[in-house]
C-alpha cells in the first residue's frame, strides 16, 4: 500500500506548525514532512515540536544537510527522536543547497564524498557502534552514544543527480526525491537505485522510496500551480505536479506508485492558502482513492 503524506512548507512561520501538526494527527495523515531549508527553520527543533503535539501521525525530516552538521550532532539528535517517539520519526540526510552551503562556508569539494562518510558514520553511530573514523571530511575518534535507539532505524538520504540516486541505494535505507522528479524519473532513481544496492551487497533488504508531488486543490489551484512551476524552471514539464480534486491528485499519485514510490508527500504551493485544510484532504480525500 502506498504511504501518502504532506508537507508543512518552512514558507510557512514556526507558529504555524503546532496547527497543521494537530489537523494532520487528528485527520489520520501518515505523514507529515518538514524541511531545513536555509535560512527558515531548523529540522530537529521543529520536527521534535511536531512529534510532541501529535500522538499518530509519523514525522518526516527531509532533509538535513551534512555540511551543516557533524555527523556526531545527528546521530546525537537522531537517536534522541527515535528514543522519545519510537516508530514515528523518519529522518534524512542530503548534501543541501550547494549555493546555500556557499553562503555558510560549508560548501566542500566533493558533496559525494562527505555525503558517502556522514551515512557510513550514521549508521554505525545509531548502530550502537563505537566508532573511529579518518575520511576525507569527517572523522571520529572512538566516539559512541551513551543513548543509541533502542532498535533498528531507517537512514534515508535526498538526491537529485545519478552519482548521488546510485550512493543512495548503497548507503542508505531509502531515498528521498523531489517533485522535479516525473513518473520515469522515479523509474530511472529505482534503477540507479538498485545498481548501488548491488555493489554494495544489500540486495536482500528493503529499500523506501519517497517522492515529493506538488499538488494544489480549490479555487485557484491551475494558477498557483502553474505558477510555481514556472518559479521552479519547469514550466513546461505537464508530468510534474497536479491541480485538481481529490480523483485528480490520487490519479497522480498512483502514476508515482506504479513507476516504483513506496511513500508520495504531496507538496502545497508556497502560497497554499489554508494548509490545515491541504493536511485535511490529503487524508481525508485523496487516501481513501490511493490503494
């Protein structure tokens, strides 16, 4: 069965969030995704706030970029989440903006590489693991968590191009994609996907796909989408994003199931004009149409 989720836009103010997250708990939304995006809100405090508002609704973070952050603090953070709201925290880690990691001084010259060092460390580190590390970017010298999760967790990571969709499956447990992502693209990121899954000998386990759609619905959605998507570069792409009634929107969903998503987040116009009621039709409209 498909898992289908919305996002609170960090467009959005932090006060915001405590409404949209009961609306979404109290609807029976599966998921609710939020976004570090520089320079709004921070991912852990607001995706803690959310956890702790709701009771249900499972709590996505994605993503956390690695040039911010010591893989140490994640992990510290990471477990932290998945002790206190066990099964309902799913977090992601990515290179972020490269333009954004610019304007921090965190750019590094090869994303691919600290991106491969943070997930290895990650997973060991939220593995229980004591660890020492000397990589190009990040190293650890015998560090371990007093407070490691209490069971397996899933390590997700966002990509875009074909080296980072291929490190994904041979690092990670699923792999986030963007709504710039088409029905084939989801097919091309499942095959890249499966390419580094091989090489790195993980065929015998799952691996999560989670694809962002952006979805507007009510009055004016044709406009707010097609806006968007010209703000985007992509106007011209009738494959990406939808507008419509709940039909029209789960109709684009299953397009995204069938190509290979496990979870569809659909993803309000930045000017969303009622995103408690967006959170409420996605679970309340658009589910019961989505097998």
């Amino acid at each position: 069965m498909t898992t289908l989720g919305a996002v609170f836009r960090p467009e959005l103010a932090p006060e915001k969030l405590r409404s949209v997250a009961r609306t979404a708990d109290e609807s029976g939304l599966e998921e609710l995704w939020l976004w570090e995006d520089c320079f709004r809100e921070g991912g852990i405090s607001t995706g803690a706030a959310a956890l702790a508002w709701t009771e249900r609704v499972r709590v996505g973070v994605g993503l956390l970029p690695v040039p911010l952050r010591n893989v140490a603090i994640t992990a510290m953070e990471a477990a932290s989440l998945h002790r206190m709201f066990p099964g309902r925290a799913t977090l992601g880690v990515g290179h972020g903006v490269q333009d954004w990691m610019g304007q921090v001084g965190a750019r590094v010259e090869s994303p691919v590489t600290l991106l491969r060092e943070h997930l290895a460390a990650l997973r060991a580190l939220l593995g229980g693991e004591r660890v020492t590390i000397e990589g190009r970017y990040v190293m650890l010298d015998e560090v371990a968590l007093d407070w490691p999760p209490q069971g397996p967790v899933e390590i997700l990571a966002g990509a875009t191009g074909p080296r980072t969709v291929r490190l994904t499956g041979e690092a990670a447990d699923g792999t986030i994609l963007t709504a710039s992502t088409s029905p084939d693209g989801v097919r091309d990121a499942r095959r890249l996907i499966e390419e580094g899954r091989a090489a790195a000998g993980r065929t015998g386990t799952s691996h999560k796909v989670v694809v962002y759609l952006l979805a507007a619905t009510g009055e004016g959605a044709g406009e707010r989408l097609r806006a968007e998507l010209v703000a985007e570069g992509v106007g011209g792409h009738t494959d990406l994003g939808v507008a419509g009634d709940a039909a029209a929107v789960a109709e684009a969903v299953r397009r995204l199931a069938d190509a290979g998503a496990d979870s569809v987040v659909l993803q309000p116009t930045g000017d969303e004009p009622d995103p408690e009621g967006f959170a409420r039709f996605v679970a309340e409209d658009v589910r019961p149409l989505v097998p």
